[in-house]
C-alpha cells in the first residue's frame, strides 16, 4: 500500500495545492487521539486529547507552517517572518531550513519557554528578542513584510489556517463522527478558526452529519474575547496564549456563534491543576497553554454546561518539554539526594 506522509499529501484534495507545490514534509500530522479513561470517569463524559505535541517540531504550528512554507517557496520567496510567543518561531525555522528559506523571528523578551527558544536557535533562524508583547511583535512583522521582500507566515496567512484545519478531519476519521465538543485554547485565535473551517468542510464533503460546538479558553489574564476588548498588558503562567489582541478574532467569533459554542477564561491556577492532572493520570504531558482546555472543560461540566456521556476533544496543542521550567516549578526544590546505598534508597520508599 502507497505511504503518504504528512498533511500536503494526506489531504491534498483538500488543500491549495497545485501541481508546483513542493511536496515538503517533516512527517507533521496523524497525531494520536488518545482517550482519557480516568478524566472521562471521574467528570461522566467521554474524553479525548488531541495530542498535538508529537508533532515533528512539538506543537500543531507544523500543520499550517509546511503549507505556508511550501507556498512560499511556489511563489518563489526566499525569506520568511513571523512574531511568535515559541512554537510559530520553532516550526517557522525548522520548514525553512529544510526548504532552504532565510527565517526571522520576533520574539516577547523574556516571555518565550526555553524549548521553544532553543529550537529556532538550533534549526538556524535569525532571532530577535523585542522589548514588547506578542501582539506589538506582530505589528511590526505586519508593517514589515507588507513593504519588504519577505512572507508573513503568521496564522493571517491564509495557507496556515488550511494546513492547520488538516487535524479536524484526523479526529473525525478516527471517531467516524465529529465529537459534541472541540475544546481548545485560544490565542491568536488562528486555531480555533482553522478547526472550525475543517469541520465544515469535511461535513460538506459528506465524511460525517453533524458539527461540534467550539469551546474556545483563554487565559484569565490573557482574555480579550471573553472580556470583549483588547488586553494591552496580557499576563499568563502560559506564555503561548500571552496575547491581548487577536488577529483572527472574527473567526473565532464566527466559529462560536455559528457552532452555538462557548468562550470562557480559565485561571492560571486551574491551568497548572489541569496541566498536572493530565500528566499524573493519564500520562500525557502538555504544555501549560494547552492545558486551558482541560481546565476549561472542568470547569464546563461542574457548572452542568456539557451534557453526561457527551464526546469531548480538548484539542493539547504542544509538548510539556517545550516548558520544562513549569514542570519543575510545580515542586519544592530538586529531587532529594540520598547516598548511594540500598538502604537510604529504601528509607525513601518505605
Ligand atoms: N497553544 C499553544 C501551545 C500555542 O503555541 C498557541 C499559539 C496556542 C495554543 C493558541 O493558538 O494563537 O491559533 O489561538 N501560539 C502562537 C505562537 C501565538 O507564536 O506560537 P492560536
């Protein structure tokens, strides 16, 4: 049987692609929906996590960057910029190095994981740390690429938003159905509207009768579709979605109202909870950001919002070794050091 490998080839049909596109992959995509046997029985629903974080570069920003990347390299471009908060910079810089591209990336100073950081360092990318947010990085990357010879791959660029949507239809091939809900974390608001699009798309192309309800989660601190207006200082333990004005807000609001779904804010204390939870019962270890949608989903169903038994997604949109600094955090100190005997090793134990 033929092997088609990542989202271009898998799903060509349903994607910009023409007979010039390069058929660029690093494997992204076909990421393991995995069902959450204990979350499912402790909160009387049927759970599952798109597990995003096995991407080739550790978060779901692959899927848009190898089509935005491919397409830039049709038209001929020779230079790609973003503003990232880590995981749009690291997969930016590994698509470019592998298609040959100059990449820059501008990055919040101080406010970028070290896993994320060290990638765009390591695959070659030119990057710069700017005194400023997410949302005044991507102004300037905007204001840029608009007068220079350079492509924008931030999710404004229509072709991430395509590549992107390629993971609704991985969870309807799998469930054979669209879930009741689609449960994610929302920054820049990009996903959430490419999801949405996937699963139009998909029901119009007869794979399956019914839609789901988005259910978008912020940051509290970091909330500026659920509080309805722009956030100018956004603080959050979870850097990804440390964002105060998103650029697709009017797909995110479209998805909502169209899908009868939900925004809410999660706090940075019910994030870690979630974040923790998840990894300790389950064994799947996600970033602090992608955890809002467990969080969010806890909360939804102790306030009788999402139905028994109903079939949610919550969509972990990166890898928890993106942020290996949260994790540490969550206990006191280091491990304790004991000699190297049988016995003080047993003291521990017993
Ligand atoms: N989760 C993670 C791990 C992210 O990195 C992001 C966005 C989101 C969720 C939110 O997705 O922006 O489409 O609503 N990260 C961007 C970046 C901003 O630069 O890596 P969104």
């Amino acid at each position: 049987k033929e092997k088609r490998f990542g989202i271009i080839e898998r799903y060509r049909e349903f994607l910009p692609v023409t007979e010039n596109t390069p058929k660029l992959t690093l494997h992204e995509g076909d990421t393991p929906l995995i069902h959450a046997a204990s979350l499912s029985a402790e909160l009387g629903i049927n759970l599952y996590v798109k597990y995003e974080g096995l991407n080739p570069t550790g978060s779901f920003k692959d899927r848009g960057m190898v089509m935005a990347v491919a397409k830039a390299v049709e038209e001929g471009s020779k230079t790609i910029m973003c503003a990232s908060t880590g995981n749009t910079s690291a997969a930016a810089a590994a698509y470019a190095a592998r298609a040959g591209l100059r990449c820059i990336v501008l990055i919040p100073s101080g406010n970028i994981s070290l896993g994320k950081l060290a990638q765009a360092i390591i695959y070659g990318a030119e990057v710069i740390a700017i005194d400023g947010n997410f949302d005044e990085a991507l102004d300037i990357v905007r204001d840029i690429t608009a007068k220079e010879p350079i492509t924008l791959v931030n999710s404004v660029n229509p072709y991430r938003i395509e590549g992107q949507k390629t993971s609704a239809f991985e969870i309807c091939d799998v469930l054979e159905q669209a879930p009741d809900i689609l449960a994610i974390p929302v920054g820049n608001a990009g996903n959430i509207t490419a999801y949405w699009k996937g699963f139009k798309e998909y029901k119009q192309a007869g794979k399956m009768d019914r839609l789901p309800q988005m259910y978008g989660f912020q940051a509290d601190g970091s909330a500026p579709l659920v509080y309805g207006k722009p956030v100018p200082n956004p603080e959050t333990v979870a850097t990804a979605i440390r964002i105060g004005n998103p650029a697709s807000k009017e797909g995110a609001l479209g998805a909502l109202q169209e899908s009868n779904g939900l925004i809410d804010a999660v706090t940075d204390e019910e994030i870690l909870a979630a974040y923790q939870k998840l990894a300790s019962t389950e064994g799947v270890f996600c970033e602090p950001a992608s955890a809002a949608s467990i969080a969010g989903v806890m909360k939804q169903r102790k306030q009788g919002k999402i139905a028994d038994n109903a079939t949610v997604v919550c969509v972990l949109t990166g890898n928890g070794l993106k942020d290996p600094n949260i994790a540490l955090s969550t206990i006191d100190g280091q491990p304790e050091t004991v000699p190297a005997t049988r016995e003080a090793v047993l003291s521990l134990i017993f």
